[in-house]
C-alpha cells in the first residue's frame, strides 16, 4: 500500500490562474505540516508554488493539482498517488477542492463538525510515514440537481468555521433561505449587505455557490395583501385563508408573483440556482377555489412557480429555478427548462 512519507521535501504546484486553487494547494500544506509536527515540531510546512511557474528538479517529489477553468455546475474530481508524485485533477475549482479533500480524507483526516479536525495517528515506529487507505479517487462530473447542497436553517448563526466544514466534506453549494439572509453572519455589523458580500467572499475562497431560497415561494404572495385582495389567497371551506400558499389561478396574483419574482431575481444578479418551494410541511395545502379545483396541489404548485420562471429566464437566462416535487402527483402541467425538481439537501450542523 502506497503511504505518504511526510520527511521527503514534497512541493505542492496548483495552478494560481484557477480560482481556489492557492487554498486548496495551502490546505494541503498545511495538514502535511500538521502530520510533520508528530515527528518534529520544527519541522515545516511543504512550499506553494505556482505550477505555471519554474519546475523543480525531477528528483524533488511534488503533488500537482491541475484544474478546468471554472464551470460551476461541475464538481468532479481524479486523482492518483504515488511515493513521489500525487496527481488531483477537477473538472472546476470546486471539483479541484473536492479532490483534495478526497485525497485527505484517504489519508485519515476528518472533520466531524465546524471548527473540529481530527488527524491521522502517526506510528510510533515510522512517525513520518501515514498509510493511504486508498491510492486513487475518482468523482464523474455532474449536472447542478446533482451537486451536494447544504441548507442552512435561519434559526442558527452562520460561523466563519461552518464555510471551510462545508468545503471540507465536499459540499459544492450552501443555500440560504430568503428571507433569513440578513442574518447569515456572526460578524456584528448592521448592514446586511455587508455581511451578504463577506459570506460570498468566504465562500468564493473555496469555490462554494451560494443559492437562495428554500420553502420561500409564498413569499412572492406577501400576507400584507390579504386586507385588500383576499382573492389572491387561497380558499378553504368557502372562505378566503392566509396561512399557507396562495391562489395561483387568479390572474391577479400571477401579476404580483411576476412583479415580486422580479424584483427578487433582479437582486441577486451574480446567484445562478433559485430555490422556489411551497411553504414547509403545507406542500399540499393548496387552494379550494372553484378555479382551482381543477387542478391538483401539484399543478397548482407548478402553475406558480412556472409563472416565476418565466421571469427568471427574462432577466437571468443563465440561471436555474428548482421546484418541490411530489413523485405520487406529478401533475400533467409540463415545467419550464430552466427548472428542476427540489434536489436532495443535507442540514446544516448544529
């Protein structure tokens, strides 16, 4: 079995033109530092130097990270080691990162929560040598529904740890809900955009996407409506109701969803993946109206979201808009192609 000798004068050569790929290359550095210390607590941490750069002697062992320019529907990794030369290939920044904390992974490090590193052992006989419990690792790129996603409650605080824990284990994109966004960071600061703009930035070191929404649709439907146009809400037992979801058959309402999806979409510019699903638990609390009784809870839904899409393809034709799906009702109203059904998720850490 092949094992990484962390005496030798290894030298790490990512590419520096690729975005994160200095934070990969230094995040090896440094767990190879970390490894070093066992054997000797003077001992330093491997150099970072650009690949593009001057090639070292073909007798000093290096690991080399290669990487595709930047497509961030892609995530997928390859890589291969050996006693003197390791080898991780991503098809993006964020398949180069998850390459590397494959081959880390491989090597016995861990991280089990925010802010907690657990490291191999070294062996007391060879304290410099640390078996790889694999010597190759390998990730096909994938489309965005399939992409690991992370979502983060808004009855938590978003810590600075909770960023590189994500990148860590392979996470490839942290949604946030809407309507929790203004308090994401921990950082006390009273301008939310400026806690928006150091969460991109935290998250753009390691390649991570961040996409907004979540059990949010309603949102473009505000209760504050419900004085004055009650027929936009949904009805239940002969009478109008505002506690879930909406009428989305009313002409009316598919106005306000178009004008309010506009002014959310227009926002956000630079997010390339929107989340749009009924409220949480209510998925099939639709509207009894004799309009839309017609049509399932499912086509109601995507009546809705439909009309949202639109205007997501009107105002950002490069982005995506993901739709909650129940697969026993699927409904025969056919979806727009900028549109996915809701992906897997993967809670934040307590």
């Amino acid at each position: 079995m092949i094992a990484l000798d962390v005496s030798k004068n290894w030298i790490i050569l990512p590419p520096f033109r690729i975005k994160a790929a200095r934070v990969a290359g230094e995040e090896l550095s440094r767990c190879i530092h970390l490894l070093r210390k066992a054997g000797d607590p003077g001992f330093g941490a491997p150099p970072v130097m650009d690949a593009l750069g001057p090639s070292p002697a073909d007798s000093v062992p290096v690991v080399v990270l290669h990487g595709e320019e930047d497509g961030k529907e892609k995530n997928g990794f390859v890589w291969r080691a050996g006693p003197d030369r390791i080898e991780i290939f991503g098809d993006s920044s964020r398949g180069l990162c998850n390459g590397v904390y494959d081959f880390l992974k491989a090597l016995g490090f861990s991280w089990p929560k925010p802010g907690v590193e657990e490291t191999p052992r070294a062996d007391t006989a060879q304290p410099w040598v640390f078996p790889l419990e694999k010597t190759q690792g390998l990730l096909p790129s994938q489309a965005i529904p399939a992409q690991r996603r992370m979502f983060l409650s808004g009855n938590r605080k978003t810590r600075e740890s909770l960023i590189p824990w994500a990148a860590r284990n392979q996470i490839d994109a942290l949604v946030i809900p809407r309507e929790h966004r203004r308090s994401l960071f921990s950082r006390k600061t009273g301008n939310s955009g400026v806690r928006w703009e150091l969460l991109r930035s935290l998250a753009d070191q390691y390649a991570l996407s961040l996409e907004l929404g979540g059990w949010d649709l309603s949102l473009l439907v505000p209760r504050r409506y419900f004085l004055f146009h009650r027929d936009f809400f949904r009805m239940e037992g002969g009478k109008r109701v505002k506690d879930v979801n909406f009428c989305p058959t009313n002409p009316e309402t598919i106005r306000l969803i178009r004008a309010e999806a506009g002014i959310f979409f227009r926002s956000y510019p630079e997010i390339r993946v929107f989340h749009l699903w009924p409220d949480r638990g209510n998925e099939k609390n639709w509207c009894a109206c004799p309009t839309c009784r017609a049509f399932t809870p499912a086509e109601q839904n995507r009546i809705a979201v439909n009309t949202a899409a639109d205007v997501l393809l009107e105002i950002n034709p490069q982005a995506q808009l993901s739709y909650y799906e129940d697969s026993d009702e699927p409904g025969n109203i056919a979806v727009r192609s900028n549109m996915f059904p809701c992906p897997g998720l993967i809670p934040a850490p307590d």
